[in-house]
C-alpha cells in the first residue's frame, strides 16, 4: 500500500532548529526516505552539526528558499515555535511545510495530518483523528479514534489521548499524560506529566495530577504573536472559523 506521507523525490527537507528534537526529527525523516538538505539555528554548533550542514540562522530563511526545499519546525518549546512561525519564518512559506511521519507510526486510513506536522516512532494515529497544522505527536504517544488535535499543539512521548479527545492550539500534554474520552482541552494550556485528565480543561490552564486538578495559568502575552500566527498564509486551514466548542479554539 503506498505510504500517504512518504516523501516525493522531488522535494528536500530543511528543519528548523539544531537540538534534540531536531534530531529525532532528522532521524524519522531520513528513515521515511527524505532528503534533508540541513537544519537553521542561531547557533552554528548546535548538536545536530555532527550529524547534517548548517544551513544559517533562522534569519537566513527567507521566501526565496529553494521550490524543491520544505521546511519543518524541528524545535519543541511551544512558544518558541509559534514566535518562529508568527515572526521569523516568512509567511508565504506556510504552504510549503512538510508533515513528517515516522516510518514506524501506526496511522489509521482517514485520519487529516497537517503541513508542519511531526508524527514521532512508535506513535499511534487512530480511525478519523484529526491533527492539525505544526503539531508535535511525539514517540509513542497515541491519538485515539475520533480525536481533534489543533495547531502547534505538543502531544509528548507516552502520552494518551482517549476517543474524541480535543486538544486546543499550543497546549501541551505532558510525557505519560492521558485523558478520559471526549475531554476537552483549551489552547495554551498544560497538562503535567503523568496527569490524567477527567474533566474539561479551560483554556490557559495548567493541570496536574491524578485525577488532574488546576495548579496555575499558562499562555498569558500570547495575544500578538497568536494572532500574527493565524494571519499566517496557511492560516489554519484545518480548523473552522469561530464556532468551535468552548475551551478549544
Ligand atoms: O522529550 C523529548 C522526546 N523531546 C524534547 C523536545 C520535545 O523538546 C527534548 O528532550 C527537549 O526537551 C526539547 O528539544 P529541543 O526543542 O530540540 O531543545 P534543545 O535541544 O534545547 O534545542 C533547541 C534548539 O532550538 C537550540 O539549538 C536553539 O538554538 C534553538 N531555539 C530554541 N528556542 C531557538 C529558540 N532559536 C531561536 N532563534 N529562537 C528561539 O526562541
């Protein structure tokens, strides 16, 4: 069966960041097949120089990359990600990101992966979830059926998401977390490792604990670069446009 998110041999990948993530990014992606031309970081020495050319610092990304070269954030930290697509990476690039999948997820047939997407080894995507644009489904995290995973959210290794689960944009959930089915989870918020979450999580909330219970705020001053982000030229294609259930925009 032909693999939907098997690279073409015309395009080269390019990651955005030179760390650790970088590399699990790097090493899902060459065994998927892909080409990667090198990696952008502001600092030249960055782990992964030992292991693909340093292409420049962020700043050297312009619009005029190759046609042939995609791009992909390849650096964990939420805000950091989203200040990097809202304010440093040229907006008329945002068609052009690339959904890396592992070769060794399990992804079910009709699931929706977005541009930008980074599925990890061992990851599970089951029956009609649906992930959004920049995300992060780290190493053996599972998605179950039915999930809505949105923009540049971080589902971390280990972590479990129940059937229909809805997770908002930039929230992590945290390594080993898990959610009962049909929870949902606001944007900019965080579940703590181990945590499981039984009831809905507003936004901007950090949770933590068994059951999980709120222990502070998170996401404040994102206004501006959140709304830069979704002025973006993919502009969150994937999600409706303002009639989504409370807590999940
Ligand atoms: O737990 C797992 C499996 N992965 C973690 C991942 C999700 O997040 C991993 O263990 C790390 O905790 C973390 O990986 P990441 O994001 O690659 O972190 P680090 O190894 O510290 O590398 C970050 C790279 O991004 C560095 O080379 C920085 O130069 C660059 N960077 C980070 N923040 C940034 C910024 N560059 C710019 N220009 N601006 C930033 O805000």
């Amino acid at each position: 069966m032909p693999d939907r998110y098997a690279p073409d041999t015309h395009h080269a990948l390019v990651l955005i960041g030179g760390g650790g993530h970088a590399a699990v990014v790097l090493d899902a992606a060459r065994l998927a097949g892909w080409r990667v031309d090198g990696f952008y970081d502001d600092n030249a020495e960055a782990p992964l120089s030992s292991e693909a050319p340093h292409l420049g610092t962020i700043r050297d990304i312009t619009r005029d990359l190759p046609e042939y070269q995609r791009p992909i954030l390849a650096i964990g930290d939420l805000r950091a990600r989203l200040t990097l697509l809202a304010e440093n990476v040229p907006h008329e690039l945002g068609e052009r990101f690339a959904t890396v999948v592992h070769p060794r997820a399990i992804i079910a047939g009709n699931v929706e992966i977005g541009a930008g997407t980074f599925v990890g080894p061992g990851a599970i995507v089951n029956a009609r979830a649906r992930i959004s644009v920049d995300c992060i489904i780290n190493t053996g995290a599972i998605v179950e059926h039915d999930c809505w995973v949105r923009a540049n959210a971080h589902i971390a290794p280990g972590a479990v998401l129940a059937g229909g689960t809805q997770i908002g944009r930039h929230t992590l959930v945290g390594v080993g977390a898990r959610t009962l089915p049909m929870a949902k989870i606001g944007m900019w918020s965080v579940v703590g490792a181990g945590a499981a979450v039984t009831h809905d999580v507003p936004d901007r909330t950090v949770v933590a604990g068994v059951p999980a219970k709120p222990v502070g705020r998170s996401g404040r001053r994102s206004e501006d670069v959140e709304h830069a982000y979704r002025s973006r030229a993919i502009t969150l294609h994937e999600d409706p446009p303002a009639t989504q259930a409370e807590g999940t925009t």
